[in-house]
C-alpha cells in the first residue's frame, strides 16, 4: 500500500515537471517570437493591383503583370500582416493614370506620394518595381433590363392585390463585353411564395444573374424589393344602359333589354367610387349574322379599380323596324 502511494507521487512529480518544461518552452518561443517581430526588417513583397474608378464603358483586360513589387522597411509585426492578408494597392482609373496610345499608363513617379498614402506611418516605402505599368483595355456596353419577379403568392378569403406588384429596382444595370450584354434581355428573380397575404408587403428577392464565372460581368445589385399592396374586395352590380354602334342610318332597330347587369370585383375602399357612368356597354350591328336577330353586348369602358367584369346578359334580341 505504502509502495503504491509512493509510485503516485513520484509520478505527479515527473508530471508536474514536465508540465513546468513544456510552459517554460512556449514562453521562450513566444518571447523570442515577439522579440523577432520587434526588430525592423526591409523586405520586398508582391502586391495585386486593384483598380478603382474605371469608365463604365471600358474593361481592363486581365494580366500576371499588374503586380507592384514594393520594398518595406518597418517591424515583423507589420510585415506579418502583408503574408497573412493578400497585400493589394489600390490604383485610382480618375487621377492616377493617362492614356497613352490607347493604353493606361501607371507611372511611378506621378503616383509615388499616393502609394506611401496607403501604409502607416510606420512603414517605410523604400522602393517599387516596375517604374510603369500599362492596362490595355477593351470598350464594354452598358445596358438595363427589365426583372421578371417568380411569384407565388396566395391571399386571405376576400383579399386580393390592390395593383401590380412594383419591384424596387424594376431594371438592372449591366456592363461588360458586348457580345454577352447584348444576349442578356432580362433577369428573373428566386421564387417568391407567399401564403394567406391580407396586408401589405415588402421582401427582398434575389436576382438569378447569369453565369459570371469568367467576372466579365458586372450587376448593379444582385436583390431587388417586391412592393405588395393588399386590400380587401368585394363584388359589385350595376344595372348599365346598351348602346347600338354601326347601325345603318336607313334602319331602325327596336331590341331588349336595354339595359344589361354588369358584376365585377373591386376593394372595398373604391366601392362607393363606381357608378353606372363608369362603363359602357355596346352591341356591334356589324357583327350580326344574317337573320338571326341576336346582338352581343360587350363592356368597352370601365373604371380602373374593377376586375373580372362580366356582363350577366350573353344576347340581346332585336327586330328591324321598316
């Protein structure tokens, strides 16, 4: 029993020394580290070229060589960043560059004092290679095209949309080659569903841009907004008088009724705006068949708040009068 008590400590002890070795190693490594990372360093890095403020119309073809290689003179913990983080210089289209014989041209001694504008105040720019960097370009089209909203959308028993359904923005901005605007003619959206709607709505819908692996490309948004205005609605009857249109002026004719039922359905709140006098309803002589003695009414004006008009009488009967 003694002994096995013994072996316990014994072997806690060894632990706990172990333990105290492993400590005491990561924190020379850590204090040599920061150590290492205080001292200052020049190194040369690599950086990608991002290209701001370039015309709509143009495209900037793509090349290995939009590289700046920049010397740096600063501390290891500043340094670390730029191999931990992809370093990019941005390179303004508007101000810092010319055109020259159809190419942009980048010249380091005009841009110099901007380049140093986007390290700190403790990095020390030393140098940069190449002394010039040219962008070759292509023109590119512009062109807007309408979205086409996926909708499936279903309403409370007695609601119904009170208008069309807006889309915010109703058209897309799209710039790139030519050859691929040009076959763009409109963007639909993700299916938007919706079930037993009885207010109003507003949802983002994501648009389903073209395929843009190649980042030829460019979208002004990839959401468009969809406005739903719902309202409740009811049917509606009016008793409306028949005009005869294109009858000769050497017959007369006597037909009944003269007057016809006309349902619809609008919200409840243009109701008591529709009247009789907000439709009107004819029959075409010219349309009667030979001797049959039938004329077939039809709604020719309505309101703008109603839907779903149907006139209740199909025939109206009328005889010539000599």
């Amino acid at each position: 029993m003694v002994r096995r008590i013994k072996y316990k400590v014994l072997a806690s002890i060894r632990s706990k020394r172990i333990n105290v070795f492993l400590l005491f190693m990561a924190l020379s490594f850590i204090i040599l580290l920061l150590l290492k990372l205080s001292n200052t360093y020049t190194k040369t890095i690599a950086f990608e070229v991002l290209k701001e403020q370039v015309p709509e119309e143009k495209v900037i073809v793509k090349d290995s060589l939009h590289q700046l290689h920049i010397t740096l003179k600063t501390n290891g913990f500043n340094l670390l960043t730029y191999y931990i983080n992809k370093p990019a210089i941005k390179i303004n289209f508007k101000d810092d560059v010319t055109m020259v014989d159809c190419l942009y041209v980048w010249n380091k001694s005009n841009a110099f004092s901007k380049v140093t504008q986007q390290f700190g105040k403790d990095i020390e720019l030393m140098s940069i290679t190449p002394d010039t960097l040219k962008f070759r370009y292509d023109k590119q089209a512009v062109k807007s095209v309408p979205v086409t909203l996926n909708a499936l959308i279903t309403f409370s028993p007695g609601y119904d949309l009170l208008k069309p359904i807006a889309l915010t923005p109703d058209s897309i901005k799209i710039i790139g080659p030519e050859v691929l605007v040009q076959a763009i003619t409109h963007i639909e959206t993700d299916s938007l569903k919706l079930k037993g709607l009885k207010t109003e709505v507003q949802k983002p819908v994501t648009l389903k841009l073209p395929d843009n692996k190649a980042g030829n490309l460019k979208f002004a948004a990839n959401t468009v907004t969809a406005h739903i205005t719902v309202d409740k609605f009811t049917e509606g009857y009016l008793s409306v008088p028949i005009s005869i249109i294109n009858l000769p002026e050497d017959v007369s004719i006597k037909f009944f009724p003269k007057k016809v039922n006309v349902s619809y359905y609008t919200s409840l709140a243009s109701f008591n705006q529709i009247s009789t006098k907000d439709f009107r309803v004819v029959c075409d002589y010219n349309q009667v068949l030979n001797g049959a003695g039938i004329l077939t009414p039809k709604v020719v004006r309505q309101p703008e708040q109603v839907r779903h008009v149907k006139v209740d009488q199909k025939q109206i009967e009328f005889i010539i009068v000599k």
